[in-house]
C-alpha cells in the first residue's frame, strides 16, 4: 500500500506543527508497513531526486511566489500527477488552497483523504472567492480526518461534511524526543529560577502573547517566552511598556532546550484566542511530560487536550485578567498543580500517542484502498 502525502511544506525544510504531524504520520504508518512519499514546496534549491527522510520519501518542488500564505508551483502538477499514478491514496493536508487546483487540474483517480487542520480564519476577504473551490473539493475526497471532536464540533466548514468527517486525534511520544540534559537543566533554571511559567511556540497573532504580556502586569512570577516569529519585536515592545520585567524572552530553542524548560517549569500557558489555534501540539507536549495547562476556550483541539479542572484551568480567550487570576492560582497551590499535571500525563497515554495516530490512519487507508479494489465508486 503506497500512500502520498501532499502539503506546501515538509521536514526537514520548516519544523511547524503541521510539518511534525506529517511526519508522525509518515512514520508511523510507515513503521506498520506502508510505503509513504511526502511531496511539498521549497524555498530554496529543489532535489533532483527523491530524499530518504527516516522511514519515508521527500519529493521537492520549487515554490515560484507565495500569495497569502499560499506557496505556488508549476513544477508541483507533474510531480503530483507522477506521484499520484504510482500511489494506492492520497492523503492531503488542509488548508493550502494551491492544493486544491493540482487535485483538479491532475483529476488522480485514486481514494483520497483530508486531514484538516484548521479553518481559514485570517483571510476572510479572500474566502469569497476561494470558498466554492473548497467546498467542491472537500466534497470531491472519501474522508476528511479532524486532529479533535472539539474541532468537528465547531466548525462550520466540516458541518456541511458530516458524514465523511472522523477525528483522529494527534498523538506525540516521549521516545521521539531527546531527554532533559543535566547541562541544560541547570542552565536554564540558573537563569529563570526554580518556579516559572512557560510558553513554547511560533510567535504569531493568534497565540495571545499580546493577552499574556497584559496579563503579567502587576505580578512578579517569572513567565518565560521560548520561541520566535513574525510579532517578537512587537511583543518586545509591549513588555517595556508595561513594565513587566517577569516576562522573559528565550528565543527559538533547540529540541534538547525545549525539553529542558518543559522539564522545569510550573505550568504550560497558552493563551491562543483565535479558531486558527487548531490543535497545539506543544501544549501536548506539555502533557506529555506531566505539567499542568492554562488554556483559551475557543472550541478547537486545546480543550480537548487540556480539559477544565482536570488537567488544568481554562479560560475565556483574550482575557488578560482571567489569565492573571488562573496563573496565580496554580502559583499558589502547588500540590492542586502537580496532581493536574498527573492527570495530564494519564490522559496523553491514553489518547495522544502516536502509535494510536498512525494505527486509525493505516486502519483508514485500508479501508479505502479495499474499497477502491471492489470497485466501489471515489467521491
């Protein structure tokens, strides 16, 4: 069973979130005998042939331009129809609008899935023009795979889809990520404490930084900022205005570090307010390794992780002053902290692995590539 993923991009050129899930996925599909090739753009030189990346294969093609957040190819027609002829399913990752002009403009005649990642919240404008495309295509594949209940729940776009929509939860492991270095360990506690809160990920606008900044005012619990992106000098700016000297900036972290301050700290914040906040794989990771979570209630895949008084606190999403309230409140109780983050960690092997992920995947294509053989007509 040959399975092609098909996204804008792909390990080892960007390390986001989406990028981590497809190669979970890859991965552990892989492991249970699959054979998987991932085909995205790239900025910069393109391979000329295949790259082994682990258990799977990277296919590559130049990005011409990039247009709301959107990356363009030429080059990506060919390689896809190429690709897609050889594979048994497609497995797309939404939303990248450009992906669904390659699925019709290449018409492969094979059973394809969505994983779908978010709704389009930013681009409202463009939505316009581009949302009778997404509808045709959405309509047009076998199953469309939702990473939280919570997300199939609230969504308006997977509402009209209900009867081809799943969730499969994304699952991480420990095993996948190195241990908490003695070295690291002591250097970063030698620089924010014994006791601090701790925020990891991409610095963009839908994360809340500006609501926790805001927050932190008036306090002195220390509040560690890892991570950088497109709004770090304005969120810089912020904490100088407002005084709030507790906030400190780490910066973009290596694995080894991350796991070093996840290791140490009091409790995962994330503050993301907005729908674009689909999932959050380093709130999981917090989970992961037993920490207590503060998070927004914007009905997506954070509440699914972080359930409300059991693994931790939520909150209303933008309120500073909630925020200030759920952080002192774990501050100062301690031992309610640490059974939450128990809980938390019983929770992650119950649900969030990704052995767990990969199997309802594989299990899924199966069903669809058994389907495809008996002749049963694709969507």
């Amino acid at each position: 069973m040959r399975i092609l993923h098909f996204y804008k991009t792909a390990r080892p050129d960007s390390m986001g979130g989406i990028e981590q899930v497809i190669h979970l996925i890859a991965t552990g599909t892989a492991r249970l005998g699959a054979e998987v090739d991932v085909l995205a753009l790239t900025r910069g030189p393109a391979p000329q042939e295949p790259q082994q990346y682990g258990l799977y294969r990277n296919h590559r093609v130049k990005q011409n331009f990039e247009l709301a957040s959107t990356g363009f190819s030429l080059l990506a027609f060919g390689a896809f129809s190429r690709l897609a002829r050889q594979a048994d399913l497609i497995h797309y990752h939404f939303p990248w609008p450009f992906m669904d002009v390659v699925h019709f403009a290449t018409r492969p005649r094979k059973p394809a899935i969505v994983t779908y990642h978010s709704d389009i919240v930013q681009q409202k404008h463009l939505m316009r023009f581009y949302a009778p495309l997404q509808r045709r295509f959405l309509a047009n594949v076998e199953r469309i795979a939702a990473t939280s209940p919570n997300y199939v729940a609230t969504s308006p776009v997977l509402a009209r889809f209900s009867s081809k929509v799943i969730a499969i939860p994304i699952g991480i492991d420990r095993d996948a990520y190195p241990p908490a270095a003695p070295d690291r360990l002591a250097y970063w506690r030698s620089r924010f404490g014994p006791r601090f809160f701790l925020f990891v990920g991409v610095l963009r606008y839908y994360k809340g930084l500006h609501i926790l900044i805001e927050a932190c005012r008036d306090t002195s619990f220390p509040v560690v900022i890892a991570g950088a992106g497109p709004i770090e000098a304005r969120l810089k700016e912020q904490a100088a205005r407002l005084g709030a000297r507790n906030v400190h900036f780490a910066g973009h972290v290596s694995e080894t570090d991350k796991v070093a301050l996840l290791t140490l700290c009091e409790a995962v914040l994330f503050p993301s307010h907005l729908r674009s906040e689909a999932f959050g794989v380093s709130l999981l990771e917090g989970a992961m390794l037993g920490k207590p979570m503060i998070s927004s209630e914007i009905g997506t895949g954070t509440t699914f992780i972080n359930v409300a008084g059991e693994t931790g606190l939520v909150i209303p999403p933008g309120d500073a002053n909630a925020l200030r309230h759920a952080m002192r409140s774990l501050w100062e109780d301690p031992r309610a902290a640490t059974a939450m983050g128990e809980r938390a960690a019983r929770r992650h092997q119950q649900i969030f692995t990704s052995e767990r992920m990969a199997r309802a995947y594989f299990d899924l294509y199966q069903e669809l590539c058994r389907d495809a053989r008996q002749g049963h007509n694709l969507a």
